[in-house]
C-alpha cells in the first residue's frame, strides 16, 4: 500500500472486501506505533514480494514517526523527526491496540485469557511495557541456565528472586486492571441485551518452584506467566455458555474499557478493530457501537455499509484494491 491517508477524529468505519488491503492498514498503524507486527513474528515479512525494503510513515501532534524494515541487509528502525529511538520512545507507544476475532478462541481457556489480559496491561501503558520486556528477560536468562544442564545456584537465587517481585507487582497492577474491566462488563452488557448479566473475574496464581522438574523441562514454571484468570457471566464459565457473538461483545468492552484507561493516562488512544460486526447480528452491533466512546477508532467491516444513525458523528472510508478513499 504506497498512499498518503488522513484518518479522521471519532469513528472511522473502513469498509471493503476480503483481500483488499483493510489489516494491512491497521497493520502499519500497529506497526509504526509499537515497532511490531501483530500478524507475524517477522517484521521482514512485510516486505512485499519482490522487493528489499518497507517504510511505513505517521504524523501524529506536529511529530513524524517512520518505520523501516529492509532484508538485505536485515535490519529496522524507528524513526522520530530523522532521531532513531526505541518503540517505547515513540509518540504512540502505549497508545495503540488491535482488536480481530482470533481472540475469541484465546479466551476458551483460563491460561488464554491470562495471556489476552496481560497482553492489554502490557499495551496499556509504557511502564507496563518496559515491565514486562524486564520480566522476560529475566525468564530467558534463567531458562537459558536450565537449559545449560550446569546449575548456578547464586545466579538462580538473584533471578528468581527478581522473577518472584515483578510477579508480585504485575499482579497487583492486574488485579486493579480486572477489577475496572468487571465493572465495565456489569454496566455495558444490560445496555445491549436489555436483561441483567453479572461478571466476575478470579486469579489462580502459581508460585510452587521444583527445580528438579524445572531441570528436567528446561523451563522455568513459576511467576505470573503461570497464572490462569477464570471469567465467570451468572455464576457460569463463560466460555462454557456464550455464544461466539457474546463473546465478541464481551471482548469488545474489554478493549473499549482499556482503550479508555489509556486515554485517561495519555490523553490519546487509537482503537483498531478488525472485522467489527462480523459474528454478530446488525441489532446488537448497532447497540454496540453507540456505546463506543468518542475516541480513536477504526472499525473495518467487510459488510456494505449503509449510513445509519448511531445518535453520533462517524466517517466512512471505503478500501478497493490497497487504496482507501472517503464515502
């Protein structure tokens, strides 16, 4: 996609069919803000076939933001007014998220779910960034020594030792983080379904350390990588009884709620959200959209769209064959 696009206040709906370029550009927001891909693992596999490099370019606030990649020679950089920084010093790092259905088989398990919800307070603020980039470090290094066969009990004491009070921080920050979600659960969802619904999150931690096992996985088992968090609606799992539509709206409140969080902190934040209304019928969906806060927000949709009045102001912008233009 080689195009110069203005993405307008408040809602945006970005409309057009399958394979016509509507992720890739929620991809090179998601990249220039945060340095990485949220489709690959490669950042050089965004690189067009048949060509060396990508650049993708951003101006937010008066500030230029340009990210590179090229594959010969392999390398990348973050860019800020022609200054390389790091992606926490860039003026979107921590203000960004990215919304598609893959989560909804994330939050089929306990272990899923704690990784979705890290994830989102690891996005939602820089200091929870360079936490948990502190945290794996310290995981890989251990992991590393395991993996050695030769065991270094004073490095060991000094790591886990490390692991053990990150742990105890990221949970007091998530425990804080999950008690916000719920309420906002327990407010919104009689919005939409016009009938009482009750939400409860609970935490089962694992802090139990076997070295010998450890040894023998090669792997460190302990801190809170290795929690589970259980979501329970009425008093059931609620992976056990939503549907794949209820569960589409709980995810969206959730990301709704934390993209609030964030405007609270940064005074700014950018939603994306990839196939929108997809698994989920126009009466509830139309719901939910009044219901979004006046934010930053790309909504892409491969239905035809037809202008409804949502009681709010909204773009359109159509994407046909890699280029978006305005309806």
């Amino acid at each position: 996609m080689n195009q110069e696009i203005e993405i307008p206040d408040g809602l945006t709906v970005l409309m057009g069919e399958n394979m016509q370029g509507k992720t890739s550009l929620l991809e090179s927001l998601f990249i220039v803000s945060t340095g990485r891909s949220f489709r690959t693992r490669n950042i050089g596999d965004i690189v067009r076939w048949g060509e060396n490099q990508a650049q993708i370019e951003l101006s937010v606030d008066g500030a230029n933001v340009v990210f590179s990649v090229s594959l010969e020679p392999k390398a990348r950089s973050l860019l800020l007014n022609g200054e390389r920084i790091s992606s926490f010093e860039s003026p979107l790092a921590g203000k960004v998220l990215y919304y598609s259905d893959e989560y909804l088989d994330l939050v089929s398990t306990p272990s899923g779910t704690r990784r979705l919800f890290d994830r989102l307070l690891e996005l939602s603020d820089r200091e929870n960034m360079r936490l948990a980039a502190q945290y794996r470090k310290l995981v890989s290094e251990r992991n590393s020594m395991l993996s050695s066969g030769f065991y270094n009990e004073p490095l060991d004491e000094v790591l886990s030792d490390r692991i053990d009070k990150i742990s105890q921080k990221w949970r007091e920050k998530r425990q804080a983080f999950l008690q916000l979600v719920q309420a906002s659960l327990n407010l919104r969802f009689p919005q939409v379904f016009d009938s009482s619904y009750s939400f409860k999150f609970s935490v089962e931690t694992s802090d139990i350390k076997n070295l010998s096992l450890e040894m023998l996985k090669k792997t460190t088992l302990f801190g809170f990588q290795r929690d589970k968090i259980l979501l329970d609606v009425n008093n059931k799992e609620v992976s056990t009884v939503a549907s794949r539509g209820f569960l589409k709206i709980l995810l969206t409140f959730v990301f709704v709620r934390t993209a609030e969080l964030i405007h609270e902190k940064q005074g700014y934040v950018l939603l994306l959200m990839d196939d929108f209304n997809a698994n989920i019928d126009e009466l509830h969906w139309k719901k939910v959209l009044e219901l979004l806060p006046e934010r930053h927000i790309i909504a892409a949709t491969t239905k035809t769209w037809e202008k409804a009045d949502l009681g709010r102001p909204y773009s359109i912008l159509a994407c046909e064959q890699g280029r978006v233009f305005p309806i």
